[in-house]
C-alpha cells in the first residue's frame, strides 16, 4: 500500500471522528452536558456533605451557647445603628437597649476599645481587657470579660456592648421554650430540621422550622399538640430516618450529639440517581480517554508516514542525483 495513500485515509478518519463529537455534543440535553460531559466532578462533590457539617454546626452551637439568641436579638436592635459615627449614636442605641430588653447597665465600646456610651457616669474610658491584657472576642461571639460582665462583639467587628450577666441570664430564662421557627446564619434554603432532647421516658421537642401539621411528614393528618401526638411525630421521625432500601435514601438524617437528636432533611438527588450520574460520568471519562488514545495513535502513525515519506522523498533525491553523476562521468571520459 501507498504510504501517501495510508497517511490520507487516517488524517480523513480522524476528521471523520472530531466531526461526530461536534455534531453530538449540541444533542445532548443541557443538564447532562453540564452536570456530566463537561464536569463530572461536580457528581463527587462533598458540598452537599459539608453543607450538611455546616448547618449541624450552627444547631450545635445555638444550643451549647445559652447567648446565642441574645446576639441575633442585640443585631437585630442595631439594625439603625450598626455603625454609630459619634458617641451621640452610641448613646441613642445604648438607650434604645436599655429601654427595648431592660437593661440595668449597658456600655457600648469602639473597635479602639473605647467607650463610647456608658449608662454608669463613672465607667472606665476604655475597656481594660481588650486593650491591655488583649482579650479576643469573635465576631457575634460572647465572652465573660476580666471584670465578671457579659461583652459581645458585633457581627461587623467594629463595636462591643458590655452588660451584666444577671441581664443576660434573666433575658435568656424568660425566652426558654421549643421554638417554631428558626433560621441560622448560613440557613440554605430547603432545609428542614427537628430538634430533640433526650430524656429517659420521651424526647422533648426544642426547635423546628416546620409546623407538626405539615404535609411534609407522612400520616401526621391528626397530630395535635397533646403529648400523645408529640410522641407520635418523633416516633415517625425516627422511622423514616431508617433507610429501607440501598437506593432510597431516606426521608430524615438523624444525628445524635451528646443529649441531643437532630433530624435534617436537605434537597438531594436520590442514591439510585447519583450512582447513575457518576456511572455516566466514569463512562464519559472512559470514552474520552479511549478516544485520546486512538487520536494520539493515529497522530503517531500519521507523523511517522510523514517522516517515512520524507524518507523516501530523500533517497529518490539522492538516487536521481547519484544517476545524473554518473551519467556526467561517463560523458566526461
């Protein structure tokens, strides 16, 4: 066989072989090419694992610091003052504290440390703590500071509020109670969640964003808000926590941290609809790399017949230069 003609048949197939994946590409339907022909690995993320981690996390916290509610409340007043320009902002927001959850003492300090309001006349000028024996307070954290008082640092970093802690201890006993509603600070939407405390007999019921009436739970038509009906949620709660089947995830994730028991459920694909995409997505890989390596082969095989042919072109060169020579000799004689 010709190896020009060899060369020309591979360099046309692989033409051919480019072609069929441009023209099939627009044919696939766009969550597919998005979500596995162009990024598979979007299929293995861990986002939904560690958003998972993250919202946990908050729920956690809320309930392991008993001022964490006090700081969304303490945000939610500075809303109009959230960064006081003078110490006569600083007093207008001090006294709207005082006046909004009865505060006996309240002292608003800089990110210099200074005080820019104090309800005592003979308050220090600055806090001692912070700026001299560098104590750190995290942003929408509190602390019990040097002096015995409750300091919080505002979400934004630039303000501290000081109160007493028998302030915030009476704040905190008059808001206890399960709750309906509640939104952490990196709430995603879809989420839902329950929130139980283990006791010997029963569990008490917390929190939840979700009303005991919703149709979100299955035959919870007739739940009331006698202690028969509560019982009858969790028990159901913890029911569909349990995955019945390998490919059916199940309705609830149930986590258990100290005497706590958290039942999430967050939007995701189904497991039999997860192992189809990465399935999908090891076999895009797989015929990707099988069609690299037959695309190399021919581009080897092809750069080899150039270089054979280059060969060739060679030699007749020097053949129809050695003839010519010759025949220049024998004329020369």
């Amino acid at each position: 066989m010709n190896p020009r003609k060899h060369s020309k048949r591979s360099r046309i197939l692989s033409l051919i072989l480019l072609c069929i994946v441009l023209i099939s590409i627009p044919f696939f339907p766009g969550a597919w090419k998005e979500a596995v022909f162009f990024s598979p690995i979007q299929i293995l993320s861990l986002y939904p694992k560690l958003k998972k981690e993250s919202f946990l996390d908050s729920i956690l916290e809320r309930f392991q610091n008993k001022y964490y509610d006090l700081g969304y409340r303490f945000e939610y007043l500075m809303r109009e003052f959230s960064k006081p320009e003078s110490d006569k902002d600083a007093e207008a927001l001090g006294k709207l504290f005082s006046s909004s959850i009865q505060l006996k003492q309240i002292r608003i300090y800089d990110y210099n440390y200074r005080a820019m309001y104090s309800s005592d006349p003979k308050g220090p000028g600055f806090h001692k703590g912070l700026r001299l024996l560098g104590m750190q307070v995290p942003r929408a954290g509190w602390v019990e500071d040097t002096d015995g008082f409750l300091l919080y640092r505002n979400s934004s970093g630039d303000l501290y509020i000081q109160i007493l802690k028998e302030d915030g201890d009476r704040i905190v006993q008059e808001a206890t109670g399960s709750k309906k509603s509640f939104l952490p600070r990196d709430f995603s939407e879809g989420i839902l969640y329950w929130v139980y405390k283990k006791k010997e007999e029963n569990s008490e019921l917390l929190e939840t964003n979700l009303n005991p009436d919703s149709t979100l739970l299955p035959d919870t038509s007739e739940v009331s808000n006698s202690e028969e009906s509560r019982a009858m949620v969790h028990a159901l709660l913890d029911r569909n926590s349990k995955s019945q089947n390998i490919l059916l995830r199940p309705i609830w994730e149930k986590t258990i941290a100290e005497d706590l028991e958290i039942f999430l459920s967050l939007p995701r694909k189904t497991r039999a609809e997860e192992l189809l995409l990465i399935l999908s997505a090891f076999g895009i890989s797989l015929i990707a790399l099988i069609c690299g390596i037959l695309a190399s082969r021919i581009l080897f095989t092809i750069r080899m017949e150039n270089r054979f042919s280059e060969r060739e072109e060679v030699i007749q060169v020097k053949t129809e230069l050695i003839r010519l020579l010759g025949q220049f000799r024998e004329k020369t004689k």
